[in-house]
C-alpha cells in the first residue's frame, strides 16, 4: 500500500459532504439484504407481546398474511418460520415435527399461497417441539447424534413439502447438512436450498429467543455439548468448511455482532454466501437502550446492520427487518 502523508492528504476531504460519503463509501445496506424471523401460534386473533422482546409478537395464523405483508411491500426476500409449540403437542421425540399439519408447515402453506415470490426459511431443529427443549434427542441425559439426524432429514423434508424453499438446520448435529440435502434429493426436492446455521455458539444471547418459544423453563442444562464454545474462532472455519462440503448453499454465523471476526475470517475463507443472525439478545440490548432514551433508534438500527454488511454479510436475519427497510426506504 502506498503510504500518504499529511498535508498532502487529508482523509477528512471525503467526509465532506454527502455526496462526497456516498461516492467513497464501501458498503451498503439494502433491503435485500434483510431476512425477518417471525413467530408464530396457535389460536385465533391472537398478537401476542414476547415479554423480554419490545415491539416483537407471536401472532396466529389467522393474521399471518396481514402481518407479513409491510415486508412483502417493503421488498423483504425472505422471512423465517418460528413456531411456538403448545405443551400438550411436545414430547420426548419431537414428534411434531413431522406432522404435516404443525403450525410451521400451516403457515408456510398460508404465506406460500399469499406471496408466492416471499421466500420462506425454516429452522430444522427438535427444541421448538421436544418437552425437553433440547434441539436432539436426548437418552441418559446425552444429545444423541445420528439418531436425531434421522429426525432432522424428516422435518425437513416435511418443512420442504409445505413450501419452505429454505432449510435451515440450526441444531448443530454433525453431518445433518449431508443427511437432509440427500433427503430432499431423493424426495424431487433438488431445487430447496440449504442455509446452514454453520457456526452456531453455545451462547446466553438466545435467552429471550427462548422465551417467545416457551422453551426456556424446559431447558434443563445448556446446549454446549453440541453448540459451540465462545472461545473458538478456527472450529469455526471447520464447521463451515464441513457444511459447504456436506452441501450447504449458504452459511451462517450466530449470533452476531459479538462474533463479526468470525463472519470476516468466514467470508475472506470461503466466499461463500455468508449470513449472520442478529440474535433476540442483541435485538433486546438494543431496544432496552432505545426505550431508556439512552441511544437513538433509528442511527442505532442501521449502524448494528451496517456492520454485519461490512463484517463480509450478504444478508442478516434481525428482528429489526421491517422498521430498517424502512428508513432504508425513507433515505
Ligand atoms: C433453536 C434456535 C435458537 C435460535 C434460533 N433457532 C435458540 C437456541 O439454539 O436455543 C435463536 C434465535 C434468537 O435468539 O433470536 N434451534
């Protein structure tokens, strides 16, 4: 690199002005690049306040279409599924997640129905549906791995079935990349793509995630025998470069923003599509400082967002998606 020195350079010319900003600034942030997690329960007219999440809902099926179309209109590309399982329909095995009437494959065939050109991710996963809200099964109080992935291969193919038109395997069984994308090969769905959450950390910022889903009181222990370890930066690599083998179309990192290194060292490695999950603990941080009055919403929303895209993201999934397309619309 050439070095410059002062006077003859001065770097603040080209912070000038706004134009001037917008000539030189490297990276930016679009509404293509947002993916709206949504969650969703049984009943009827139900909008339903997450308590540790301000400004999120469960919402029932009845109001799906209504409450998806501000993304739809705002131009949004994708929103994943999240739904909130009814005690009495979870059990030791996760069963629910093959009935091809759960409440994520209804929705799916509700929003595929009303916006056939949204597409629709699905978290594969056991929690939202075991009564140990485990994300595997579990026998002697170990996740058991090859047994849960042939679970897994099944609840996606039940997901790709109703419409989802993205897998999205969030629970961290090694090998399920491999499993689910021969599974849906062999079912005509070569066509479903893949997102793998590849590098996903055992990580206390799920915590009001887990609260919107129920499953946080069922969760005896922690997950970190199978997510991974906050330290770890190279596992890191390995995770990734294991679900783009196995198959995975696209990656991604959770949470987010404490772990942009790892997006950076992710992108620079692979150059493969690249996503981050801006998780509901960061969403909650957030929101608990907006609604104190001690940081400005709309700078702070975009700023968050902004730094996933310079991290090396193409796209994030945050709980933000409707409100930052639209001040991305309003600039
Ligand atoms: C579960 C899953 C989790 C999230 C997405 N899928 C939580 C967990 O692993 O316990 C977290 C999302 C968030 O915190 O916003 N497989």
């Amino acid at each position: 690199m050439m070095i410059h020195s002062f006077p003859h350079t001065r770097l603040r010319r080209n912070r000038h002005d706004d134009a001037t900003r917008r000539l030189v600034s490297e990276t930016h942030l679009h509404v293509d690049n947002l993916i709206w997690p949504i969650f969703v329960c049984e009943g009827e007219k139900q909008r339903q306040k997450v308590q540790a999440m301000p400004g999120v809902e469960r919402v029932s099926l009845d109001l799906l279409a209504e409450h998806v179309r501000p993304a739809v209109e705002l131009g949004i590309p994708a929103v994943a599924l999240f739904p909130v399982t009814p005690m009495e329909k979870r059990d030791e095995m996760g069963t629910e997640a093959l009935n091809p009437s759960n409440l994520m494959c209804r929705a799916a065939r509700i929003l595929k129905a009303a916006y056939p050109g949204l597409a629709l991710v699905g978290d594969v996963a056991l929690d939202p549906y075991t009564s140990h809200g485990h994300d595997g099964l579990v026998r002697d109080g170990q996740i058991l791995n090859d047994e849960s992935v042939e679970v897994l291969r099944k609840q996606a193919l039940n997901q790709a079935e109703a419409g989802i038109d993205i897998i999205a395997p969030s629970d961290m069984m090694d090998g399920r990349v491999r499993a689910i994308r021969s599974t849906l090969d062999e079912n005509g769905y070569q066509t479903t793509r893949i997102m793998a959450y590849a590098a996903k950390y055992a990580s206390a910022f799920y915590g009001p995630f887990r609260n919107a889903l129920g499953s946080d009181a069922l969760l005896g222990g922690d997950k970190k025998s199978y997510q991974m370890d906050p330290a770890n930066s190279d596992e890191a690599l390995r995770e990734v470069a294991m679900d783009l083998a196995e198959g995975a179309d696209m990656i991604m990192v959770k949470p987010g923003m404490p772990y942009l290194d790892i997006i950076r060292r992710v992108r620079d490695s692979f150059a493969a599509p690249t996503f981050a999950y801006q998780v509901s603990g960061e969403y909650s941080m957030i929101m608990a400082a907006i609604e104190n009055g001690w940081l400005d919403r709309e700078k702070t929303i975009l700023e968050s967002l902004m730094a996933f895209r310079r991290a090396g993201c193409h796209g994030i999934l945050t709980y933000f998606a409707v409100e930052a397309a639209r001040l991305l619309r309003a600039r």
